[in-house]
C-alpha cells in the first residue's frame, strides 16, 4: 500500500492541527514528532492555546503507534513518533 505524504512547514503546523481541518483535509494518518509538540507541553505558563490544541489532537485521535529509541531522546536527536488516525 502507498500513501502519499505532505509535511507542513513550522508557520503551518498549529493552525493545521484544528480537528475539523484535519478530517475535511482527507488526510488519514498525522506523524506528530516529540521535537516539535513537547516544548509546549513542557512550558506550563506559556503558549497556552498551542498546548490544548496538542492535547485535544493527543485526547481524540486514535494512537496507531509510538515509537521511541531504546535509549531515549537527547537534545535534538531520536524524537518519540507517534502515528495517529484520522478518522
């Protein structure tokens, strides 16, 4: 099975993780880095509507699969993927 894939520029990720555009998008799975959404998670006092919008996506998308390096993630390097379903 092929899919075709799209990757967002940074500017265009947090308006694209809306749960209505996502499913009206037609797109079935979304990859989400641990590089890009942890930062927001991590600062309680900051970016408040960029981390609930990381938490709904998390909350109502189905997990297909995570993946994490044995050793776990260090700086920039071996981020946790996790695959969600679009449904």
């Amino acid at each position: 099975e092929r899919f075709e894939v799209s990757y967002l520029p940074p500017n265009e990720i947090m308006p694209s993780l809306d749960l209505k555009a996502l499913k009206a998008s037609g797109c079935q799975y979304l990859l989400m880095s641990s590089l890009h959404y942890r930062r927001y998670l991590r600062q309680p006092k900051t970016a408040l509507v960029q981390r609930e919008r990381i938490r709904m996506v998390f909350r109502q998308l189905r997990q297909v699969k995570k993946i994490s390096a044995p050793s776990g993630s260090y700086g920039f390097h071996n981020p946790e993927l996790t695959l969600l379903a679009v449904e």
